[in-house]
C-alpha cells in the first residue's frame, strides 16, 4: 500500500512562529572576523560589536 502524499502548508501564523525564528541577520556577507570566532569557537557575546 502506498503512504499518503505529503501535504505542506503555506499559511503562516505570525502567533506561532517563534521569536527566535524572526531573529536572522540578512546580510550578502560576513566581515572575516566572524569565520575567524567561528573557527576558535568563539562565543556570541565575545564577537558583538
């Protein structure tokens, strides 16, 4: 027996998307220094300007 098809929606509730979600940096690039922190692990509140 086949399983059923999968079904996405498309409609958004802004009520129930995290605020995390809406938390993205929309930048076309990243000065080097970040991949550099990244490299060394280095934590968020250490590569804030």
């Amino acid at each position: 027996m086949d399983a059923p098809p999968l079904v996405l929606t498309v409609n958004l509730r802004p009520d129930e998307v995290d605020k995390e979600a809406m938390n993205l940096d929309t930048m076309w690039e990243y000065p080097e220094e970040f991949y550099l922190a990244a490299e060394r692990h280095a934590m968020p509140s250490e590569i804030e300007a």
